[in-house]
C-alpha cells in the first residue's frame, strides 16, 4: 500500500512529519492560539505532502480517487491483496 516510486528519503520525511504532527496536536487542540504549535502542524503536513510527492501514491489511492471516500472499506483489503502478489518473488 506504498507508492511505486517509495524509497528511504519519502520514508524519512513521512515519519519525521507524522512525529511534528503528533507533538503538536495535542498543543494546538489545547490552545488554538500556539503559534509555535501551528508552525510545526504546518512543518509536518508540509513534509507528508513531499514524502507523498515523492513516493507517489499506492493502488488504495488511485481507486479511491475514481470510486470516492465509500469505496475505502471495500477498496483496503484488495488493494493489498494485489499489492502483496505484485510484491511477491
């Protein structure tokens, strides 16, 4: 369920941007007015957008985008299904 194009720095940038996220949400719910809480919210939706433009996107985007927002419980399972066969040796 990775972009085609995945490699260790779209990798490196995602978990760095989930890390920024995850400290500053908790900050920001508590006060809407952190600056320095928003700045580093924009840091990590920042890095996942070039972690995700780098990598590009997996088979679960790519049908979700055609079928919409319902289509992800159905979509999930078989997306990795063929992800997890193209993958195989």
């Amino acid at each position: 369920m990775v972009g085609a194009l995945h490699n260790p720095i779209s990798s490196a940038l995602a978990v760095e941007g989930v890390r920024s996220l995850i400290s500053a949400l908790p900050r920001l719910v508590a006060d809407g007015q952190d600056m320095a809480a928003r700045r580093e919210i924009l840091f990590g939706t920042y890095l996942g957008a070039v972690a995700f433009a780098g990598a590009g996107s997996g088979l679960h985007d790519k049908v979700c985008h055609v079928l919409g927002g319902p289509a992800n419980s159905t979509a999930v399972p078989r997306a990795i299904t063929v992800t997890d066969q193209s993958s195989a040796p």
